[in-house]
C-alpha cells in the first residue's frame, strides 16, 4: 500500500464518523464523532475511564469500532490493521510507553522502522548489500530523529534505565520513524518532570509547523490550552463539549463533570 499523495490531500485529513466500541455489554465509545485539518492540534481531555484512549485505538485500529468509519486523508481505513493505517501516516503513542526494555534508545527507534528486509529470509540471502545500505539508511534516520529531539546523549542507553518522561521521547521518536502526518498522542505529559514536559512540548510545537497534524490526550486542561486551539471533551463515551478552549473552561457542564466544579 502506497503512501497517499500529500499535495492532493484533502483539508480534512482525519474524520471520525459515529465510532462506537464496545467491550462486553459496555459502550466505553458512543457514537464519536470528530474531525481533524491537515496542520491541526486538537485536544482531548475527559475524566478517567471517559473514553478517550478507546477512542485512540479505535482511530489507530488496535481496537475494532463496533461501529463507524475512520476517514484518513479521503481513504476509510476503518477495516484495516495498525501498520496498514501508519502506513497511510496515521500513528499514535500509548498511555503507558511500550518500548523494549532490553534494546538501547537507538535499536528501539530502528525496531519502529516498517518493512524491516532483514527480517524476511529470502530478502536476506538474495540480497545483503542492498540490506546493509537500507540498514544504514535506518540508522542515519533513527540518528536525525534523536538529534531533532536532543537526544543523542542517551543513544546508547538501554530503555529499561530511562526514566518515565524519556521513555515518553522515545514513544514520539519511535512514531517519527514512520513519517507519520497525524500522531495521536495518548498522555504524552502523565508522570514526566516539567522541564521535559516543556522540551516535549516544544518538539511537538515544532512538528506541528512542519505539517504533522495532532490529537493530544491530556487531563490537565490548562497544558491543553497552551498547544491547542480546538479541545473536545469526553465523558462517559460521549462527546459533552468542544470549541477553543477558553470557552471549554468556561462551559459549566464541563467545570462540574470535568473539575467537580472548578476549571
Ligand atoms: N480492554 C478493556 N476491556 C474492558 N473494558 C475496558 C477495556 N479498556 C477500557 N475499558 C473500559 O472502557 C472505559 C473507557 O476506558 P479508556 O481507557 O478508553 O478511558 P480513558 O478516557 O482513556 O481513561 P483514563 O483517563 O483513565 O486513561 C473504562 O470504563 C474502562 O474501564
Ligand atoms: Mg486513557
């Protein structure tokens, strides 16, 4: 499956049509619906258990909708598996960071790197200088994407010795390796120290004005209005209010489902 042609992708890069999921007997998402331009920062908060990150994996395809269509750059990709949909550029981060433990910062970003030909027997016999070149390719590129986060320092330290907010940049420096156009970040700030909540936010800043767009999961509603211009809350596996997100503080049924009454 070929990438899709970014100069004639449409506006509305992601739409996300009356997604319901389902576990058990239980609607953890109720007929969702949301939409996403190229080049946009969207927000999603909500109380725990709200939804937002079935919602997630119903989007990046871990999580089969029940019912609905995930729209992404004109095509539906609602039936296809993960990879297929990062394929596309559609890519998300997880709540809790799924790296591997035993492989340095570096190997976990190459690990990321789709249609690895060293993995495929035949490819491997038939054509090793042709794998070398792609492997080294791979490490130039795992190597760009540590210095465009600032760190190479820790290239070859094994992931199980980083702490909780590093291995949040090892997260996004594994989902860059996929040359994604839309990331879905679930909590990249839970549990990480300020100063690289502010770094973290800075490369998403940054990454954003070279086109990728985002949809940021994060319950602290005031960091969601320092990056975005558009939030949705959740509750319950519905959508009870979006707009800019001043307005969002203000909602009242927000204050009182969302802060027990204080924004
Ligand atoms: N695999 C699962 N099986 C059964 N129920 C689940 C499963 N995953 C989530 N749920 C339930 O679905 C609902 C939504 O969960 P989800 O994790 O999407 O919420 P969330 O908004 O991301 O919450 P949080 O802010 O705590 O991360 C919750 O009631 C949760 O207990
Ligand atoms: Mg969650």
């Amino acid at each position: 499956m070929s990438r899709p042609d970014l100069s004639s992708a449409p506006a509305c890069l992601l739409e996300v049509q009356q997604v319901t999921c389902v576990y058990g007997g239980f609607k953890a998402v109720d007929a969702v619906s949301l939409s996403l331009q190229s080049n946009e920062m969207l927000g999603i908060a909500g109380t725990n258990g709200a939804g937002k990150s079935t919602l997630f994996a119903a989007i990046a395809g871990q999580q089969r909708a029940h019912s609905g269509s995930i729209i992404f750059a004109g095509q539906d990709l609602t039936k296809l598996q993960p990879y297929q949909r990062a394929r596309q550029g559609l890519v998300r981060t997880f709540q809790v960071p799924r790296e591997f433990k035993s492989l340095t910062v570096h190997e976990n970003l190459m690990a990321a790197a789709p249609n690895k030909e060293g993995e495929q027997l035949f490819a491997a016999l038939i054509n090793t200088a042709g794998r070398r070149e792609r492997e080294q390719a791979l490490t130039e590129k795992a190597d760009s994407v540590l210095e465009f986060l600032n760190f190479l320092k820790v290239r070859d330290v094994p992931a199980l010795n980083l702490s909780g907010g590093q291995k949040k940049l090892v997260e996004l420096g594994r989902v860059l390796m996929l040359e994604p156009r839309c990331i879905l970040l679930d909590e990249p700030f839970a549990g990480v120290n300020p100063v690289l909540i502010e770094q973290l936010s800075e490369h998403i800043v940054k990454l954003n004005a070279r086109g990728i767009a985002f949809i940021l999961i994060e319950h602290h509603l005031q960091a969601l209005k320092a990056l975005t211009r558009r939030m949705i809350v959740m509750d319950r596996g519905v959508i009870l209010a979006q707009g800019d997100p001043q307005t969002i503080l203000d909602d009242p049924r927000v204050q009182v489902a969302y802060m027990g009454g204080v924004a």
